[in-house]
C-alpha cells in the first residue's frame, strides 16, 4: 500500500472511528474528544497494533448511533500520537493526520467499525496559476485577520511557510468558521487547484461578512462616539460654568427638560420636534415673551401619556358581575361590552369602539359608563359637550394666540395620565353650531377609529395615538346628531323602565344611596315596596328614574329630622302615608277618563323623555266646514289631521256621516298640554277616530289605545318609538293596543310582562281600528 513520505505504512484494514462535528484534514496535529462505546473500542484497537485509525464525519451530527449510510466515504487517516482515559469512562486523544482515505467497504461493525479503505493519492506540482491561487488566498487569510478574525500569528506565519497548493488549502479551511459540509467538500476535493479555488471562493464569503460587520461597528462606534463627546462637552460646560458663578437655573431647567424628553415615552417624530424647541428654548434670552410659551408647550408634550396604559381585566365573569352588580336590566349594553371584552382577548390589538347611547333622562347612560370603565380596569373621563360652540373646545388652539391651550380631548388624556381611559362625551346631541364653528365636524377625525391613531391637536401640532381609547357618546334624540358623525359610532338605544324595572332599581340602588347620603340607617327607616310602587304610580311619570331619586330624598329628609329632633324608633313609610310625606298626588294613575265618551280617542305618543298617553279630542259646531286644530301641532301633524278629514269626507257613506257635513259644521282637534310642541304622523288614526265619534255620536272605548300613521286610503302605517308608548300604556293601565300591523316585528323587544298583560291588537286599515275603537 502507498505511505505518507514512505514514512508511514498504512495498511488495507483499519478500524474507524465516526466524528459528530469535526473534519480532520491531513498534516494536522488535532486533540480528539472519543465518548462512544464502539469509538472507545476502536481507538484501543489502534493503540494495540500500529496506532493509525481512520476518522470520518458522519452525515448528521444528531445522530447518536450511525451506521454505513450515516457516514461520508471520504476522510481522513490519522496516527494517533497521545491518548487520556478520563475518569468519566471517556477518552482524550491528540491525532495527527496522515493522508485522504476512501471506504471501499464495511466489513465489521462490532465491537468497533472495521473498514477497508484506499489511499487517496493528491499530486503537489504547482503550476503559475496554482501559486497565483496560492499568494491569493495567503492575502485574504491575512486581511480576515485584520478584520477581526482570531487567527494566530503564528498560524499566519505557517501559512505563508507552506509550499504544497493542496496542504495550504487544507490549513486555511482547518482555521476558517465554514459549514460541516463546506469542509467535507473541500476534503473531497482532490485536485489541489480545485481545493484551492473552492478555499478561495469560501474565504471570499466570509471576507465580505466580515467587510460588512466591520462597516456596521465603524457607523455604531461613530454615532456612540458623537453623543458620548456630546455628552463630556455638555459636562465639561457646566463644570465651566459653575466654577466661573454662570451656571444658573435656566441651564439646570433645560436639563431637567432633555431629561424629561428622554423619559416621556414619545415618537422618534415627536421627539425631534420637542428636541427642536428646546433647543430654541437654550439659544433664547431667558427675558424673552416666548419662552414661557416653549415652557408651556414642552410641559404639554412630556406630560402626555404616550406610552402609559392601564393592565384590563379580561375575565369575562368578572366584568359581568361588575356590570350586573351597578345595573338592573341593559342586557343589550352588557352584552355589547362582553362582546368587546371577548375580541380583545383573542386579539393582541383592537381598536376602541364608538359606541352611541340614545335613550331618555335618567335611564343611565353616563353611570353605565363609569361601570364599564370599572369592569375594564380602566380609567374614566367624562366631557360633557352640551352647549359647546367652538371647535378649539375639541381641537385646541394654535400656539400662535395668546393662552392658548390643547383641546379638551387632550387636556383629559394628560389629567388621567393614561393613552386608553373609558372616555364618555355627554349630550352630543346638545353640540352648537354657529359662526364660531362646528364642534361636530371636528369629533369626525376623533370618533373614526380608521383616523384617531394620529389625531392631530392644533396647540400639539404631532400625531397622539387615540386608538386605544374606549369613546362612548350619550344623547337624548339621534336627530340633531350629523349624519356623517352618527355614521362613526354604534348605536345602542336605552329604553325607559318598566314599573317593575323601576321598582327593583328603587329597591337595589337608590334607597340604600339616599339612606347613605342622609345619614340613615335601616334601623331608622323602612320603605315598603308598596310605598315605592306608590311613588311611581301617583309621584313620577317619566322614563328614568330622577325624579323618583329625588321623591326619595325628600322622604329621607324628613325622617332624619325626625331623629334629630329627638323622635326615637323605626319609621315605616308604607303605601298608604306616602301622601303624609309628598303631599297630594300628582299624576292619576290608569285611565284619566272614567267612561266612554263621545269625541275622545286615546292616543300614544314618544317624546325625548319616553312614551305618553294623550287624549285627543274633536268637536263639531255649526259653521262653514273650517278645519281648527289647537295644541301647539307641527306641521306633519297638521297633515294627518287634514288627511283624517280628507278619508273621512271620501267614505262618508260608508262611515253612517252625513257626505255634506263640511258644508254646515266647522271641526276642532285639540290636543291637550298646548304648551308642550308636538309633531309626527303617530296620532292620525287617533284623530280620525276621535273626528268620527264626534260625527256619528258614538262613545269610544276608553280602555283602547292607538298609534298609528293615517293615509287617504284608510290604510294604517307604521311608526316609530312602539316600545315606548306601549310601556306608557302599560304605566296608564291601558288593556288594549292597537299598532300597525308592520309593527309587529318591534314587539319582540318589548318585556314579555308588558306584552302578556295588555292587548296588543295589528291593525292594517282605518276598518280594523274601527270595530274595535267604538263601544
């Protein structure tokens, strides 16, 4: 068999030992770490007999127990020089590589591998392009040396000492950072000019990493060394300045200032606009009028939250049980919260809803606000927009006028120091409009959640991010509210309470408050239920329940005077000594008339603090066919009277009325309350059937109520507000209801108690309300 400088004899056979992560390339001297069982046993094999053992790396280095097919075919044979037994059951060997081998077969593989291999031979002549090769890639090993790379010198020096083209290649591939499989295809390369191209090619790469990373330390070193000497001049300054007496408070302030900039949280954008006027503000006198306007805005921008947030809560039963323990009933905005809840805990960002509450007074709109903020673990900004004219109420003004501050939206961000706070705004309904501007135009960019990411204050001048922000709007009505502002949010719309709401309310809520608030116990005072009952029966009429809070606090008044005047024992306010304490009743409770009478209809009608009974009377006298309406009607109501006339008139026949009765009788519609406006197409059938009982003489039944829009046809259409004024026919005692029959799709929100307790009647034509208006 051939040998190494006919030095070293390597024979046919030999036992081989697989190498997780390491290539052995001949003519180097390389310490062996040997653990495995059927490695130890090979390299004891070879220390028996003429210590050479071949080493060749295996295919994957996770691979624990590899067999034939796990291991490259070309390695390396190496005489072992030393080896160690450590106390682990491991051992240590120092091995130096002989020359390239192949395996040509596996002819054991227990105890230990046994191959048979053949000598790769590799020819050493170098031609001129071979030592061009050569001189090149001894430069670029140097210069990878002065980009960083821990070579040696005495590596280097070796290098450049090496003649043989394939054994340099070998050597600079041992020191290079390459790839498993980037040294085994060098060591399988068996010209020595190709070796030492592909060498070349690979150090070339790791040459232009090196090219780059030394550029990118060079920039970092550059920018470091620029703030650092900003900083040691800045120092160097104010030591100069101390020791000649100049360093003042107005140095101390800007430093304070930077400090502050630095500190804040803000935008790189923001920040180098805050650093801009700070800078003016050094370069400035300090007897200027403008610096106490850059003081001011500075104050502004570190001051802002942008980026401090509250943790929420995101348990849902938690939020619930908060919601459910502050209201009774609003099971629609409780849902509508959970829901929002629920999205944000499956999502790491959402965008805060905009939502609209639209409902009566006193239904509970603004707490249910406060409640929501509470379930969030949020802060809570309420901003009441009623009677707000100018838009820099919403938008700020430019620092150009004098005072001049941010918005209200940004005042309250930076009062609560938080970026995401339950912001409600009260009575957006109540915004004016005139000369000085449209509030309502500027809440566009506010209430989007597509635009409020970078809502822009005039005073600020740079984006704040509003995104995170909980906005819920309340109003009383929807008209007044600009389409393009009503298209930004979500409406939810609060219905008045039911008696039985109402009850449970006084009950849960307001009677241990106003206790609270008087300094009562329930050892001094009772209030039955029926006394409650009482009080919002013959006390109150309305959708909320202020009044009734304020019913009673008048109550508790008076007993806690009692006890403090001396009276001792427990007050009990029962149903029927209310009066003794509110006087005489105020509203009747169920129906005004007391019979069926001639000329009087029963109506219902929505007004902004909820459902009412009306009761619309006609009259006929003598005259020339005059039309006289009274009550304060708008013009839409107007219409449906003159329509009721007009139908009339046409089916006079049908209807048992004289056809010429316009000819010798003037008619009246009144409307009582005159002082209260009203509007709407809501009372037409009210008033046709009021018109024609006058006509015909015939009693109307008092225990029916209608509502209903009147066409010339005689048709009956639909209208608005149903579940208002069926819960207000409910509160009157009413039996009996007669909607449009369109309308009976709206039944389904009203409380199933209301709908199984009265009557409710569809009615499609002016025949349908009839048989069943009349007595």
């Amino acid at each position: 068999m051939s040998t190494k400088d006919d030095k070293t004899q390597v024979p046919d056979v030999l036992p081989l030992i697989p190498l997780r992560d390491l290539i052995i390339f001949p003519n180097l001297v390389v310490p062996l770490f040997v653990g495995r069982e059927r490695s130890i046993s090979a390299l004891e094999q070879c220390m028996r007999t003429d210590h050479l053992v071949a080493l060749v790396t295996q295919r994957e280095a996770a691979t624990q127990d590899p067999g034939p097919s796990d291991i490259y075919d070309v390695g390396c044979v190496v005489t072992v020089l030393q080896e160690l037994k450590l106390p682990d059951g491991t051992a240590k060997a120092l091995v130096e590589g002989v020359q390239r081998i192949r395996i040509l077969e596996y002819l054991e593989s227990d105890p230990y591998f046994k191959v048979r291999v053949e000598i790769i031979e590799e020819p050493q002549e170098a031609d001129v392009e071979t030592k061009a090769l050569m001189r090149n890639l001894v430069t670029d090993f140097e210069s990878a040396s002065q980009l960083g790379k821990p070579i040696p010198q005495e590596v280097l020096a070796a290098a450049s000492a090496i003649e043989e083209p394939g054994r340099l290649a070998d050597f600079v591939t041992f020191h290079l950072s390459l790839k498993i499989e980037e040294k085994q295809e060098i060591l399988e390369a068996l010209d020595p000019k190709e070796r030492l191209q592909k060498t070349s090619t690979f150090l070339r790469k790791e040459l232009e990493i090196l090219e780059l990373g030394s550029r990118i330390q060079n920039r970092v070193k550059e920018s470091m060394s620029k703030s650092q000497r900003e900083y040691f001049l800045r120092e160097q300054l104010k030591a100069i300045q101390q020791e000649l007496g100049q360093y003042d408070e107005a140095q101390a302030e800007i430093d304070e200032y930077r400090e502050k900039v630095a500190a804040s949280g803000m935008p790189e954008d923001v920040e180098a606009k805050a650093l801009k006027e700070l800078g003016r503000l050094e370069k400035m006198p300090q007897a200027a009028a403008e610096t106490g306007v850059i003081r001011t805005y500075l104050d502004w921008l570190t001051g802002l939250p942008w980026d401090t947030s509250d943790e929420e809560k995101l348990d849902l039963v938690e939020a619930q049980a908060i919601l459910d323990e502050d209201h009774y009933g609003l099971e629609k905005v409780k849902e509508r919260v959970l829901e929002y809840l629920a999205v944000h805990k499956l999502t790491d960002h959402m965008r805060g809803p905009i939502l609209c509450f639209v409902g009566p007074p006193g239904v509970g709109k603004t707490s249910i606000g406060k409640s929501i903020a509470r379930a969030l673990n949020r802060k809570f900004i309420r901003m009441s927009l009623g009677g707000v004219r100018d838009e820099a109420e919403i938008r700020g003004h430019r620092r150009t006028y004098v005072g001049a501050l941010p918005g209200r939206i940004i005042q309250s961000i930076n009062q609560v120091g938080t970026d995401n706070p339950v912001f409600m705004m009260d009575e957006v309904d109540k915004v004016g409009m005139d000369f000085r501007g449209d509030p309502t135009s500027a809440l566009l960019e506010v209430l989007d959640p597509e635009q409020n990411n970078s809502f822009q204050d005039h005073y600020l001048e740079v984006p704040f991010d509003l995104s995170d922000v909980m906005f819920i709007t309340t109003a009383n009505v929807l008209d007044p509210i600009p389409p393009a502002l009503r298209d930004r949010m979500e409406v939810i719309h609060f219905p008045g309470y039911t008696e039985d709401e109402k009850l449970h309310i006084a009950r849960r809520y307001l009677v241990p408050k106003q206790l609270k608030e008087h300094g009562l116990t329930t050892k001094m005072i009772s209030i039955t239920d029926a006394a409650l009952r009482e009080i919002i029966r013959r006390y109150t009429r309305e959708a909320g329940v202020r009044n009734l809070e304020r019913q009673i606090a008048t109550i508790c008044r008076q007993v806690a005077r009692k006890v403090v005047e001396g009276e001792t024992g427990k007050t009990s306010v029962t149903g029927k000594a209310i009066h003794s304490y509110l006087g005489p009743e105020k509203f009747t409770f169920g129906l005004a008339e007391k019979k069926d009478e001639v000329g009087v209809a029963t109506g219902l009608v929505w007004t902004e603090v909820g459902g009412d009974v009306i009761f619309i009377e006609a009259t006929t006298m003598k005259g020339k066919g005059n039309l006289v309406l009274t009550g304060q009607l708008g013009d839409v109501m107007r219409e449906s009277a003159q329509a009721a006339v007009s139908w009339i008139r046409a089916n006079a026949a049908d209807l048992e009325v004289d056809p010429d009765f316009v000819e010798a009788l003037d008619l009246h519609i009144h409307v009582p309350a005159a002082a209260i406006p009203k509007d709407g197409p809501s009372a037409g059938i009210t008033m046709a059937t009021a018109l024609l009982s006058a006509l015909r003489g015939a009693r109307v039944k008092r225990k029916v109520a209608m509502t209903g829009e009147i066409t010339l046809r005689g048709r009956v259409l639909p209208v608005g507000g149903l579940k208002e004024k069926l819960l207000a026919a409910h509160r009157a005692g009413i039996k009996t209801v007669l909607i449009p029959s369109e309308n009976t799709r709206d039944l389904e929100l009203v409380p199933e108690h209301v709908r199984t307790e009265m009557e409710i009647v569809p009615v499609a034509t002016m025949d349908d309300v009839l048989a069943l208006a009349f007595a």
